[in-house]
C-alpha cells in the first residue's frame, strides 16, 4: 500500500519559488570586480532568471540542451544556476583553469549549445574556440560583447515572463553537468539531477552538517565552477541566507576586507585560501574585524593541524572540515566532534577533527581490501566506497560498465581510508598518481607523457611533493635518455606553452630509473617515499 501524499516534484524552481516569495529581500551581494558593490535579491535573482531562461529560448535553446558557463563567482552565475536547468535545459559550469585542450575535450563530450562567460575570460573562450564549438557564446559583463558574440544583458532585455519561463519538471530530470579534472584519464561529466541537488541543499542546511541557516551571511570562496560551489548557493537560496559573492579577487586582503564591510558568518573554501588568510591576520592582528565570522569551512584538501590551531587558537575562528567528491554533489563526510568527546584531550579532540568525519544523512559508505570489506574498526585500511541519493550511478556519455562503479550499485572514490566503530572516516592515502596544490587537481599522467614526448626523456613520473602553502606540489623525477643531459629549465620550458603555469613542476630530479612493479607500472609509492623530504617551495 502507497501512501496517500501529494507528489510534488523535488526541483530548482521550486526553490527559487520559495526564495522569491519568502526571502525576496533578502540581498546577494557581488564583489571584486571594478565599483562598488554591486546588491541585488532573490526577488531580483529569479525576475532575471525567468528572464534569462526567456533570452536562451530565443536563442534556440531547448530542454535538455547544454548550457555552458565560464564565470566567476556572482549574481549573473546565479542567476544561471536557476534559470537554465528551470527552464528543462542543463547548467554545464566550466573551470577556466584547466588546459584549454581540456576544455576542448569536455565541451565535445558535453555537447555544448552555448556558453555564457566573463568578459575576463574571453580569451580563453577564444583559444577554445579554435578548438571545439561551444555554441552561442554569451558575455556577462558591461562593455560591448565582440562581432558574433551576445551581451547577457541585451538578452535579458525581455519582461519577466513570470512562471512560463518555468515548465513543471520531472525531479529526475538532469539539471547540472560538472567534470571531474581528469585525474584518472579523460576528463568525466557526473549529471546532477533535480532531486539530488535539492536532497544535497536540504542535508548541508541541516544543524549537524553545514549547518546554514536564514540569518547567515554565507561567503563561497570555492569557485561556483567547482561543484557548485560545495552546493552552498542553492543551500542558501533554500533557507534564504544572505550571499556575498567575492567575485575574482580571491587574494587574502580582499576577502578579510569582504567579511568585515558584509559581516560575514559562513565562509568556505580550500586550505590554500585559509592558509593565506592566516599569514595575513598573523602579519597584523586586529586589523579586521572578523568578530560575525562563525564558522570557515574547509574541504578539497585535507587542513594542517597548524591551520586549525591558527585560526581558532590565535585567531577565534572556528574551522569545520568537510569531504567529498564530484561524484557526491559533493558533500559525503563531515568532521565534527561527537559530544561525548567534548572533554577529550585537545591533542585528541584535533586528531578527531583531522579526519574526514562521518557521513552525511543519506550517504552509506563500506570499505574493500583485497579479500573483500574489512572491519570498521578504525584500523583496517580499504577503498572507500559510498552510495546514496546524490551520489552518481554512472557517468554522463558512458552507458557501459566503469570500474568506478560496482556491480552491485556502489560508487568506488578510490581513496584508501579506516573506518571506525562510528563510521568516522579517515583518508590514509589517495589515488596514488595525483597531485592536489591548492585545492586544484593536477594530473600526473598528462605532465608525464608531455616530459616524454622531449627528445632527452626516456622515462617520467610525476609524484606530489609536500609545499608549505599549496600543501602539495608536483615533481617530476626523469630518467634521460642515454648520452642526453637535459637540464631542468629546458623540460619545463618543453611544458609551458601547454599547461597552466601552476601545473608546471616545481622542480626536477634525474635518476638512473624509474621503479616498477612486475606488470610493468611505476611504483610511485617507492618514488614518494625516496623524495619525501624534498619539500618543494
């Protein structure tokens, strides 16, 4: 027997709905571009995105089309987040630092219809662009879009068209299309669906995991081109917190100046940008009034003690670590202490909070050795596998088989962890090719086969390195060819026309050769441990 509800579709519309009739006047703020401030509202965030919905329509976009975006942080990214996927088409958010062939490869498998992007950015769309065909290009921004090119406001120029703009969607239906950074090989889209972006938004409100709430003042460092940014634009528009949206300016002095001019309470992004907060609140103390901030978030890459001792410590900023993936929407784990550890030790109660925490309402998670799962005591290492409403079942394009995915319906991260008696996850290792700096994945395997492609190259690994502010950083270790005697300069000049400078090495080493295991792959494992003390930087 079935029960006797009302069926109503779990959809972005009817969170924007609910932001426009209850919060309305509640602001979005966006910063760091040239003036002032620039304020708007959900009431004025969802007009324009009916608005906009109206104006890509005129453009020949239809439900189910890929809707690209290459932006930062702000109120017209906003107003994408809403307005396409409510208009039955899907958001395809881009991140411009990855290698333009990259960006070339996703926009051909995601099939794209057009691209709404930065006036900042147009050169990447125009190296991109001799590429693959991203479509109608649209540009957000106030001066005059080139020849071929559409103003995003001249295509918002329209009247509300009120909920026409807005046909009654499937929750099942896709609404998002983010990729992974290729880590693994080629680059792969996780489609998001209506339903599990709003089942996300409904369990990072709750108290025990972001815990945002309708008085926050909510600050997402993390691009909205990563992951949504953690999901915390749609969280907020869902409780009605107040955004402050930071815009490029990313560096130390601009968001201190952000969360004292907007009374910030929740912020969020990777180590990097709290370790550059840090260096600048230690450089002057008390030169920003930081006293509304609550509670910093932290996730893409697992915090330094250090870190947390700093800004709560010295500092009074309480630090909540979070984990998760592409693949997860992406929230999977929180770390918050468990309260019957409150009296703990303070060494153990950060030990604790060092961890990935436990998972989210929802998410199920197992781990697998060799010879199947292994216990969950807190010792037994194994790859973390999870399952759950927003965690992806296969990924977009790829009918088949993955490996990623178990026969019997579990997502495999590939992240080696314990697991203990409280389902509190803890990461041992990580996929053992890649390089995390800053929060940025950077592939191995792509800087490997460049370095091999240099004539003086016979063999090339790629392995992270310890950095004291971009926690990691990539080293190539080579193997010259016999007779050759390139120098360092040389190979990563042999690199530079074809990656972003911050994939680049930081330096070189050059051995007789590179370990292998017997069916023939290189043992980076034995390579890591032979460099750990080369600490880059």
């Amino acid at each position: 027997m079935r029960g006797l509800m009302m069926d109503g579709p779990l959809t972005l519309a009817a969170i924007l709905r609910r932001a426009e009739t209850v919060f309305g006047g509640r602001e979005v703020v966006t910063r760091g571009f040239d003036g002032p401030p620039r304020r708007a509202d959900y009431a004025a965030v969802a007009a324009r995105a009916r608005r906009l919905a109206a104006g890509l329509q005129d453009l020949g976009i239809r439900p189910g089309d890929r809707v690209a975006t290459l932006c930062m942080n702000h109120a017209r990214h906003l107003e994408a987040y809403f307005g396409v996927p409510a208009m039955g088409a899907i958001l395809h958010t881009m991140n411009p630092r990855l290698p333009v062939d990259d960006l070339a490869l996703i926009v051909r498998d995601a099939g794209d219809r057009a691209i709404i992007v930065d006036e900042g950015l147009l050169p990447v769309v125009d190296a991109l662009r001799e590429r693959a065909d991203p479509g109608a290009v649209i540009v957000a921004g106030d001066g005059e879009p080139p020849e071929g090119a559409v103003g995003y406001e001249a295509l918002l120029e329209e009247d509300d068209p009120g909920e026409d703009a807005f046909p009654e969607a499937d929750e099942r239906d896709a609404a998002f299309l983010c990729y992974t950074s290729g880590t693994t090989g080629a680059p792969k889209g996780v489609l998001y669906s209506h339903r599990a972006l709003v089942l996300h938004s409904l369990v990072c409100g709750l108290p025990d995991v972001l815990d945002v709430r309708e008085t926050d003042t909510v600050m997402p460092v993390v691009p909205m081109f990563h992951v949504n940014a953690w999901g915390l634009p749609v969280t907020c528009a869902m409780v009605g917190a107040r955004q402050v949206l930071p815009g490029p300016r990313l560096d130390p002095e601009s968001l201190l100046t952000a969360i004292a001019e907007e009374r910030v309470t929740v912020t969020a992004g990777v180590p990097t940008v709290w370790l550059g907060m840090l260096a600048a609140l230690d450089a002057e103390p008390g030169a920003h009034d930081l006293s509304t901030l609550r509670c910093v978030i932290v996730g893409g890459a697992a915090p330094p003690r250090a870190l947390m001792e700093g800004l709560e410590g010295r500092h009074g900023i309480p630090m909540l670590h979070a984990w998760g993936m592409t693949e997860m929407t992406p929230v999977g784990t929180v770390s918050r202490l468990p309260p019957d550890c409150a009296e703990a030790p303070e060494d153990e109660r950060y030990g604790i909070r060092e961890a990935q925490g436990r998972p989210v309402p929802f998410v199920e998670i197992r781990s697998r050795g060799d010879d199947g799962l292994v216990a969950q005591d807190g010792a037994a290492m194994g790859e973390l596998e999870v399952r759950g409403p927003f965690v992806a079942a296969q990924y977009f394009g790829h009918d088949g088989p993955n490996e990623r995915f178990t026969d019997d319906g579990w997502f495999r991260t590939g992240d080696i962890v314990t697991i203990d008696e409280r389902q509190n996850v803890r990461i041992t290792d990580r996929e053992k090719d890649l390089v995390k700096s800053g929060g940025e994945w950077i592939s191995s395997v792509a800087l490997e086969n460049a370095l091999m492609g240099h004539p003086d190259v016979a063999e090339a690994a790629v392995i992270a390195v310890p950095h004291p502010k971009w926690l990691e950083r990539p080293l190539a270790v080579v193997v010259p060819r016999e007779g050759a005697s390139p120098t360092p300069d040389e190979l990563i000049d042999h690199l530079r026309p074809s990656f972003p400078s911050w994939w680049l090495p930081d330096a070189v080493e050059f051995v007789d050769a590179v370990p292998r295991t017997a069916t023939g792959k290189f043992k980076k494992a034995e390579l890591r441990e032979r460099f750990a003390d080369r600490e880059s930087g």
